[in-house]
C-alpha cells in the first residue's frame, strides 16, 4: 500500500515523497489524472466568472433602476431587493465553485489511489478556503 513520507531537504525543511502501491507507477496515468483535475478546475472557474459578471450587471442594472426612483420608499425598497439578489447570486455562484472544486480534487485522489496506485503527497491535497476566497 502507498503511503507518504516526510524526508529532511538540504536546506533542513520536511518535504513529503510519494511512495507507490507495488512497484511501478505509471507516471503518466497521474500525469493523465492531473490534467483531467486541472481542466474542471478551468472550467467550474469559467462558469464562476460568467455567472458573478452576470450578477454584477444585473446588481449595476438593479442599483441604477431603484436610484432613479423619485419616490423615497419605493426607492429604498428597490434598492435592498437589489441587495438581496446580489447576495443570493453571489452564494450561490461560490457554492457552486466550491462544489466543483471539492469534485475535480476528489476525482484526482480517487483515480491516483484506484487507477494510478500511488497516494498523494500533502502537497497535492485540496486547500482551505477563508470565507469569501476562493482556492483553486
């Protein structure tokens, strides 16, 4: 069974090696794995990006329509609808992005430990994300 080790660098830091299940790796099967993860990463991105420059647009539309309300309560009223969709277009479209993330990073693990038998090292593992960020 694969398993990763920690090993001291020359310069003293710890740098983690991967070891393999039996005894060949087939390089190009990660390689294979690494590019399928890194195109659905390109994508879930694509489709993030369209889908928050659709809901800025639709947020500039919104505000410039709810300011241009000479009444003062219908304006106001105009303007946290504004808000709320925005809000709600926002989370949504960073959950999506997270989900896809999660996806593509877990569909990497699966395949290098069933197709490609080798378990990861630290540094190919799914990052933490701070609240609002997104971590590819």
């Amino acid at each position: 069974m694969a398993s990763s080790t920690s090993e001291r660098s020359t310069t003293g830091a710890r740098a983690s090696t991967t070891k393999e299940r039996g005894s060949n790796v087939d390089a190009s099967c990660m390689q294979a794995a690494v590019a399928v993860r890194e195109a659905s990463l390109a994508s879930a991105w694509g489709t993030f990006n369209t889908a928050m420059a659709s809901a800025m647009s639709t947020r500039a539309s919104g505000l410039s329509s709810a300011w241009g309300q000479t009444e003062t309560s219908a304006r106001n009223t105009a303007l946290k609808e504004v808000w709320k969709t925005w809000k709600s277009d926002s989370k949504n479209a960073h959950a999506e992005m997270k989900s896809a993330r999660k996806s593509a990073w877990e569909t990497l693990k699966t395949t290098a430990k069933s197709s490609c038998k080798v378990s990861l090292p630290k540094e190919e593992s799914l990052g933490k994300e701070s609240d609002g960020s997104i971590t590819l």
